[in-house]
C-alpha cells in the first residue's frame, strides 16, 4: 500500500511535495512548482502525473 499526503489548492493539486496542474500551452498535466511555473515533467493524463508523483514519494522514503 502507497500512502500519500494530498493537498488540493484552487488551481493546482499538491502530492508528496509536487504540484500537479493543467498547463494550458501544452494542455498536458504538468509537475513542478505551480506558483513559479516551473515544470519538472508533462503528462498526457492526470493519472499518468499522479502514478509519478506517488513512484517518486515511494523511492524517497
């Protein structure tokens, strides 16, 4: 089991430390830092950003 702390913000969701939101100039889900617009990764689907940002919470611990 994969446990992880989730915060929804009104823009952007945050998952083991990561932003997750929409990019409207790719319209691919976006991991980085939301309020600097700076992206770490793109994702065709939310589920795709999720599945990282909880791989990656579960490699850091």
């Amino acid at each position: 089991m994969i446990r992880a702390e989730v915060v929804f913000e009104d823009d952007y969701v945050v998952l083991h430390g990561k932003d997750i939101w929409l990019d409207l100039e790719s319209m691919n889900f976006a991991i980085g830092c939301y309020l600097s617009n700076s992206i770490e990764e793109l994702f065709a689907s939310q589920e795709q950003a999720v599945q990282y940002c909880l791989e990656q919470g579960h490699e850091n611990k």
